[in-house]
C-alpha cells in the first residue's frame, strides 16, 4: 500500500488531488489528509473512502511546529509508512506595500510560517520516513515564486522562498532516492485568493489578479500529480509561465510589464 500525505486537503488543489488519487489506486492507497478545518476534511475522506482508498483526518495548522510532527507521527503511527508527501496548504496575500501599516506587518511574518515553515516542518518530519520508502517530495509553490508578481509582496517572498528551499533540498537528496518535485501553478479556480491576507491582515475577499483564462482545479490537481509520478524536478503548468521564466532572464522589464498587465485595474499601483 502506498502512503500520500497531502497539506490542505479540505479544499481545493489539495482535495483534488486526494480524489484523484483514491480513483486511480483504490485499496492500494493510503491517504492521510490535513487541514484547519477538520468536518471538510472528513467530507475529502468520505469521497476517497467511497473510491476504495483508506483515508486517515489529522486536524493540523501548519503555521506550528508542533502540529507538523504531530501530523507525521500520526501517518507513521497509522500506517507503518510514509511514501510522499505533497507539501500543498498555504494561503494568499493581495497588498501593495506601501499600503500596508507598520503595525500590520506581522502577517508578513505569518504567512512565511503558514507557506514556507509548514512546509519545511513537515518535510523535516516526514525526511526519515521517506528516505526508507525513497519516496517523493512534492512542494506547490506558484508563479509567484518564479516571477515576482506586482501587489504580491509578501506573496512572491513566500513562494521564492519554497522554490530555493527546495531546489537545494533536491540536490541534497539526490543520492538518498528522494525525487524533490516543485510545481509552480499560475491563476486557479479556487477560493485560495479570496481568503488570503489585504493590506490590513484580514480576508481579501476578492481576488486582484484577472481570472478569464484560470485553470480548473482538476487540470492543476492532474498536472502536479503527473509531476510526482514521473518524479520530475518541475511543473511550471502554462505557456506563459514558462515564456515568463526564461523572459525575465533576457527582458526583464517586459516580464514586469506583463504582470502589472495581470492587475485588475482597481489594484494596480497608484
């Protein structure tokens, strides 16, 4: 049987992938699930158990240490192994900096726990499991860590955060049989942005960024799952996040007139 643990599991990309891979393994597949907000989990658990998978809920915050390992320990504890774990939960932030207050700075402080220190604890946790089942590392970063996005700030510091993380955790693996896999999904129809932080800490909700052409969550969920499987260094999921990369090395500032160009207007620069 092979073991999935997967961060933000009640929602979204990371409830997505969950379904799609209880329907693709069935009683072969373990999952344990992860979130705040345990009744959706059980909902997640409840869809995957009806697929023929095992599901395990673990209540967990990923902004605390403590609640990381615990949430390792109970996969472990459960199943007797641990085989990946896909490093999804994480929240969004819209703000120009200028507009942010010096007394609401912290929330910069707390989305790098809840987006880069999750992840970091987990993986942290889960790294002697893994390296007896050489199993698979899947962190979900975004665009946003290859391109710095306008109206991102603390965003964009996050996500650059967890690609470098990881991209050095790649190497130092290599020899261990761990593959480091890093997707970088662009604009995706989930609610991901409408909860994340405003200017003034507290939920945005809306979202800043233009979403004519947002991808499907299931599209997302398939892609970096795709990832995993073939066990590939990236997933950069667009046409024009890939332009986008290699852009910025020859014509950076047609990369950053493409961003401001991705604004709504009411949130662009003043």
């Amino acid at each position: 049987m092979k073991i999935i643990v997967i961060t933000g599991a009640s929602d979204g990309i990371g409830a997505e992938m969950a379904r799609q891979l209880a329907a693709r393994h069935g009683a072969e597949l373990g999952l344990v699930l992860a979130a705040r907000d345990e009744a959706r989990l059980h909902q997640v658990a409840n869809q995957c158990t009806a697929l023929g998978a095992q599901a395990l809920v673990v209540r967990t915050d990923v902004s605390l240490e403590p609640a990381c390992r615990a949430l390792i320990a109970s996969a472990a504890q459960h199943f007797g192994r641990v085989d990946a774990l896909i490093n999804n939960a994480g929240m969004s932030a819209q703000a120009l900096f200028e507009d942010v207050k010096a007394d609401d700075l912290a929330w910069y402080e707390q989305l790098m726990r809840i987006n880069l220190w999750g992840s970091v604890w987990c993986t942290h946790a889960a790294l002697p499991w893994l390296k007896q089942s050489r199993g698979s590392i899947v962190a979900v970063s975004s665009l946003a860590g290859l391109i710095g996005v306008p109206g991102r700030t603390a965003y964009s510091a996050t996500k650059f955060a967890m690609t470098g993380f990881f991209e050095a955790l790649r190497a130092e693996l290599k020899t261990a049989g761990i593959s480091v896999t890093t997707a970088y999904p662009g604009v995706v129809s989930t609610n991901i942005r409408h909860h994340g932080f405003n200017a003034a800490g507290v939920a945005a909700g809306s979202s800043g960024l233009k979403e004519d052409d947002a991808m499907s969550v299931e599209e997302c969920a398939r892609l970096i799952l795709q990832g995993m499987d073939q066990r590939e260094r990236e997933v950069v999921m667009t046409a024009k996040g890939r332009l986008g990369r290699w852009l910025k090395l020859i014509a950076p500032a047609k990369v950053e007139a493409m961003a401001l160009a991705a604004l709504k207007d009411e949130v662009k620069p003043h």
